[in-house]
C-alpha cells in the first residue's frame, strides 16, 4: 500500500509540474505572437464618433470654400430649339420640354464679388431669360455679357455686390493624380460637391462643332452628371482650375470620365469678352499632326516629341518668322506641347500681335524662334464684337433716315448701306434693305444687332423691308 501510495503520489506531482511548465510556455508564445501582430499590422480603431484615419484626405475645407461660390443657372429656352443628339448625348443637357416654356438647368461659378458668373455656352445657349439661384437660395435675372462657342463659355453678370466667389488657381501647376472637386447641380440637387483624382490632362474628345474650337480638357474621375456644366472643379486647396464641361456616357450619364475647361483659358476668354466684347484668336499659321511612332519612322524622326508641322498658311505668322514644314515645336514659351490639344491650349491664351517664342526641333537641331501672331484675317488688329460681326455678315450698316421710316410706317431698323461677300449676300439680301427685327426682338442700331446675334446659337429669322416697300424675311444660320 505504502508502494501504490508513493508512486500516486510522484504520478501527480510530476503532472502537476507538466500542467505549469505547459501553461508558461503557451503564455509566453501567446504574448510574442501579440506583440508581432501589433508590430507588423498597424490597426487603429474607428471611434463612432465619425473620426478619420490620419492619413484620409480632409476636403471639408475646400468644399467650404468653393460650394457657395457656385449657382444653380436656370434658363427660359426659346422654343425654337434644334433637338442635336450628339450635342446632348455628350453634353447631357437637361432640358425639360413643356409645351409653353422649355427650359435648363445648369451650374455657373461667380469669380468675384460685384456679380460676374462664368458658366457653359451650351448651358445659356438660346436663351432667352437666364437666372442664378445662389447657395443661399438668393435669386437673381443674369445678362449674358458674351458667350465663346469655340471654348464652350459664356460670362454672366448680376447686379449684386459683395457676392462670395471662387479664386482662380493655375491649370499649367495641375499634375495627374492629384485630388480635385467637382461642384455643381446635377439633376437640379443644389450645392453637390463629388471628389476624384486628375486622370488626364490635354484631351481633345471633338465635341465642339466649331471651325476654331480650343479643346484641351482636364479629365477626372470625379463624379459629373447633367447640371454640373458650368460648374466649378477646383483642387485641394479650393482654387478653381476648371469649368466642368462634358461627361463621356452611354446613358447620358456618369459612367467613369468628366472633363473640364483649364482655367488658364478660362481666364483669357473672361478677359477678352469684358474688354473687347468677343475673344481675340490668336493664330500660327501653321497646318499641324500629333507626332507618333509611325509618323517619326516616316520623316526620320528620332525623338518622338512635339507636334509635327505638316504645312503653312501662306503669309501666315509662321511662315513670316521662318518656321519651316518638317520642324517640330517642342515649346510655347516655356511650356511643353507633346499633343495638338496642348499646342491649342497654350497659343489660345494669346492675342493677335502677341509675340511668343517656340522651340522647335529642326533635323535634330533645336531652335528658339520669335513668332508675332496674326487674327484669322492675317493680320494683327484687334477686333471688337460689333466689328468682328459686320465682317461676318459681309456688309456695312447705317441709320434708315426719317423719312424712310415715315414713308415705310416702321419705327426702328437698321439699314445695309454696302454688301460684300459674306453671309447676309449670301441668303439673298441686297443692299438698301432694313432690318427691323431678329427673331422676335427689333433692330434699331448695330448694338441691338450683335446683341440679338449673341443671344442666338443655330439660327434666326431676320425680318425687314426694301425701300420699294416690299417686306421680306430671310433664314440665317451661325
């Protein structure tokens, strides 16, 4: 018994000692393991409290200080509108059809605190009245100063002061990746601010059915839809460098891209439109094609950069400063050109008469040339709005006397002295005509011309009378 007692007793102590050396061992890799976990996995809590990761990008500042600088612009459209399927598709303009009254809506942004608002040409296209709603839902009826079909905008102007606005940035200091808001009202939801990154810089999408049209848009991924045109994409810090513009969509609505108007040109056409009433092109003279690896194998170029100049316009700006066919510009001052749409964004922020350097690669030599730019016509005047029309139209106006508008019982109009080639000869006018009314609105001087022809985008009806008595009407498409 003594025996069987002894070894009970050896049997459990040494279990005993196994249980404690097992437990000591299992706490100790138990802890080391914790440790590593903690070391290698940098997990931190959430509190319910809506806290963020410290490394989360914070837009609540920059959202604060652009959302009430935009507007919701709404607009009575004339009821003559064209339906453009392509124009729409892209675009997604959100007109609302009635029977009486047709309007649309879209986004402006106010750039400064005396009422002037930029927004889309396509957005107050046709246009017949245009009012902003502010974010503080103060209402207000918007006069279009001018409009820019070959940039896609316009600038509006409101009789209101101390009106808060959106600082312009620099579009040329915008790099792909980096974060950018879009602020807007798609659908007609006020005051929506959506965040992406910078996908892409200088595309050319071909959406602006215009002979001149400037189209070097800055691609994100923010989320656009139809009433965020004319609205304001601005970077991290809320300075404006864009005008959301376009969305490319196989529903007409936002599926991935949106693309925005760089500021640089924003700023260029705003400037033009208040001082000359219509923006001054400034122009080469050149004919260009992108350089690709097909075209530098062909030509025997080397180093695949620049726009190729595939031809001159005969007394054209290059030509004059000794710009050849077969060179490559490489530079506009001091910015790259690597693409057509880059080459178009950067000579569009000039004028006529502006001289500008271009560094050109010519036979593998680099070459600094001075270039003075011509407007359209090869020259380098500067053209006002009424001027840049009468041209247009071919013709030279003046006041119908007294006695003409006694005998013709007509109060207002405005009478083609002279004709030349141009649209007006081309419709049928003949000279000694008077024009008394474009579309609905009367003609009484070359002001209420232009602006009658602002307010216009795919056609019109002018109205008048010849000196023989006869009335006429004729079509006018622009």
């Amino acid at each position: 018994m003594k025996k069987i007692l002894s070894s009970l007793l050896i049997a459990c102590l040494g279990g005993f000692a196994a249980l404690s050396l097992n437990h000591f061992v299992y706490q100790n890799n138990t802890s080391e393991k914790s440790r590593l976990i903690q070391e290698r996995i940098p997990v931190k809590l959430t509190a319910g409290n809506g806290s963020q990761l410290a490394s989360a990008p914070d837009f609540t500042q920059s959202a604060e200080m652009s959302v009430n600088g935009v507007v919701h612009v709404k607009t009575l459209v004339s009821g003559n509108r064209n339906y453009d399927p392509f124009f729409d598709y892209f675009f997604g303009n959100p007109y609302r059809n009635s029977p009486n009254q047709p309007t649309a809506s879209g986004s402006g942004v106010i750039i400064s605190e005396d009422g002037y608002i930029v927004t889309n040409n396509h957005v107050i296209a046709n246009a017949e009245k245009v009012e902003v709603v502010l974010n503080d839902k103060r209402e207000y009826q918007a006069t279009v100063i001018g409009r820019d079909p070959n940039t896609d905008l316009a600038l509006l102007k409101v009789d209101a002061k101390g009106l808060p606005f959106i600082y312009y940035g620099n579009s040329d200091d915008v790099k792909v990746g980096e974060w950018a808001l879009a602020v807007g009202n798609p659908f007609s939801l006020t005051s929506t601010v959506t965040a992406g990154i910078i996908s892409a810089k200088g595309r050319n999408i071909n959406i602006l059915n215009e002979k001149f049209a400037i189209e070097s848009f800055i691609q994100t991924d923010a989320a656009v839809n139809p009433g965020n045109s004319g609205g304001a994409l601005v970077n991290a810090k809320g300075e404006l460098i864009g005008i959301n513009s376009a969305i490319a969509s196989n529903t007409g609505s936002y599926s991935g891209y949106s693309f925005a108007i760089p500021v640089n040109i924003v700023r260029k056409v705003v400037a033009d439109l208040l001082e000359y009433g219509d923006v001054q092109r400034a122009f080469i003279g050149v004919v260009l094609e992108d350089l690709d690896a097909k075209l530098a194998s062909k030509k025997g170029i080397e180093n695949i950069k620049g726009v190729y100049v595939a031809g001159l316009n005969a007394g054209g700006a290059a030509e004059e400063a000794g710009i050849k066919q077969g060179d490559v510009i490489l530079k506009i001052q001091d910015a790259i050109v690597n693409n057509l749409p880059e080459l178009q964004e950067q000579i569009g922020r000039y004028r006529p008469g502006d001289k500008v350097e271009l560094t050109v690669n010519r036979e593998g030599d680099v070459k600094v040339i001075p270039v003075v730019l011509k407007n359209k016509n090869g020259d380098t005047r500067l053209i006002r709005y009424s001027e840049s029309i009468a041209n247009e139209l071919g013709a030279e106006f003046m006041a119908p006397s007294d006695k003409e508008k006694s005998t013709l019982r007509f109060e207002k109009g405005l009478k083609v002295a002279k004709l030349k080639e141009g649209k007006l000869k081309r419709i049928g006018i003949r000279e000694g005509f008077i024009i008394t009314h474009i579309g609905d609105k009367p003609v009484d001087s070359i002001e209420d011309l232009t602006n009658a022809l602002k307010s216009e985008r795919r056609g019109m009806l002018i109205e008048g009378i010849y000196p023989n008595g006869t009335r006429a009407y004729y079509g006018l498409g622009i």
